[in-house]
C-alpha cells in the first residue's frame, strides 16, 4: 500500500497527510491517484463526516516535483506532441484533486509553508482552506509552464485578483489571502492545528445529509458559471504552455541546470524571452 498520502479517522474526521515530506510534498501522478482514492474511501466510510487535508513537514504541497517533471522532462513531448495525451494526462490529475471540490463531505485544507503551483491547485479544491498566516499561496508557473487547471483562481477571487496572481506569478501570504477571501481564516502558525480542529468539529456536529445537501447547492451554483468547462480550457492550455516555444526552452533550463535555477530565474521576475532563445550560460546564473 502506498504511504504517499496517509489516511486516519479520529473523531467523526478523516485526515489525510500528503506525505513526501522531504520533497515538501511535490505532487507526482502517485500523490495525485492515491489522493482520490482516500477521498473517495472517506465519503464511503460512515464514522466520517468532514476530510481534513495537510501536509507532512513543513510545507502543504511545492507542487508538481519539478525535478521529474522538468529537469527530466517527463512532461514535455517531442517536437510534433500529441495535445490529447497531454490532456488525458493533466485532466485526470485534475480530476483526481477536484474529488476534493466534489466530494460529497466538506473538505478543508489545512495549510503551512508553501501552497504553490500544483499545491495551491489542491489546496483551493477544498472546500475551506484554512493557512497560517506567514504560509505563502500562489502559482509561479503562469510566468512560465503552466496553467492552472482547476481554475479555482478567478471562482474564489474574481477576475481583477486572479489576474493580479496570474499575470504575475507572485506569491501572497495567508493573512493577505485571507483578507482578499481566497481562504476562509489565516491564524499564527502555532494556532494552525487548533483552528482547523474548531472549525472541523464544528462542522462534524452536523448530520451527513444535511453537510451534503448545502454543499451539492453550493456547488451547483459554480457549475451552473461553466466550472467544467473552464476547466477544460486551462488543461488544454497547461499542455501548451509546456510545449511552447517557451515552455521548451524552461524546460531545456531546468535540464541543463537544474530546476532550483530554473525555478530561480522564472521567479525573480527577470524577462523570459519570446519565442525562447538561447538557454542562460553557467557564466550567466554566476553573474545573478
């Protein structure tokens, strides 16, 4: 059995722990398929009312393990790539972290250190995202490589916001989050556990039905705005972006040097260049 992601019930609440603490818990298609499954095993076990989602050590998630994915480039096709297995791919880790949205019992996401790219695509697939307040939210890659494919950004925040995140890559801070309404509560880090177990036990007084019936309202009320298929529309442009002229030549970066330079470059807000260009020389990043 995996121990990727780890399942426990205490108490009428079922947690579970992204569990690649050494990688601050970097998503690989693994995390994504066992996370579903644990979702799935929560909403069938009757002992559980609320789905409580953190992470081990000291980060929620990094995102996707940028060290498989882009230095080893297990996401980049050849040249003449197929858009579909791309999709197929990226739409059903999408799906595999949207169980959480759709799950038929609340989930929170409980969040310190880092929720970024892929891990903030998990975390605002909960229903409540509770973060400490110096824990940082964001998703880097829509300077380069990605998009992000629940598109829960503009659904939470509206579009001036989500654009001031997307346009930008930056990164906020919990109390900054909170106070823009991307999550519902930012507390002191030495406050997080106790927070998020008032709010789970709370929640956990309430009957199933009654837990299912708002949420299913709530939810219908996304999709009745096109949910789905804005979905649909940001993986199919994650896969562009990754095989883009610039897309490639982040990818190439990150295999020449290393995805912490790769990474570095793409954050520091210095010009990616149209059409790619030549990769950054060692003298280069030594002259940063």
């Amino acid at each position: 059995m995996s121990d990727v992601v780890v399942y426990e019930v205490r108490d009428r609440k079922a947690y579970l722990t992204l569990n690649r603490p050494d990688r601050l818990n970097a998503i690989t298609t693994e995390v994504a398929r066992r996370l579903k499954e644990l979702v799935d095993r929560a909403n069938d076990d009757p002992e559980v009312r609320v789905i409580v989602l953190q992470g081990a050590g000291r980060a929620f998630s990094a995102g996707y393990d940028l060290k498989q994915y882009a230095e080893d480039g297990d996401l980049t096709q050849p040249p003449v790539w197929d858009p579909i297995k791309d999709y197929q791919l990226m739409k059903r880790n999408t799906d595999d972290f949207f169980s959480l949205w759709r799950s038929l019992k609340p989930t929170i996401a409980k969040v310190r250190g880092y929720a970024v790219a892929g891990g903030s695509d998990i975390a605002l697939s909960c229903d409540l995202v509770v973060m400490a307040e110096d824990a940082r939210i964001g998703y880097m890659p829509a300077r380069v490589w990605g998009c992000p494919t629940t598109a829960m950004w503009v659904y939470r925040l509206g579009a001036e916001r989500a654009k001031r995140m997307l346009l930008t890559g930056d990164t906020i801070d919990g109390t900054t989050a909170a106070g823009w309404g991307l999550v519902v509560q930012a507390v002191p880090a030495h406050e997080l556990d106790g927070a998020v177990e008032a709010l789970a036990d709370r929640i956990a007084g309430v009957p199933v039905n009654q837990l299912v019936m708002q949420k299913l309202m709530i939810n219908q009320a996304y999709d009745n705005m096109g949910l789905h298929g804005t979905q649909i529309l940001a993986t199919l442009f994650d896969g562009i972006t990754r095989h883009s002229s610039e897309g490639r030549w982040f990818q190439e970066f990150a295999a020449r040097h290393g995805f912490p330079a790769a990474v570095g470059w793409r954050d520091s807000g210095k010009p990616i260049p149209d059409g790619g260009g030549p990769i950054p020389t060692t003298a280069d990043l030594d002259e940063e």
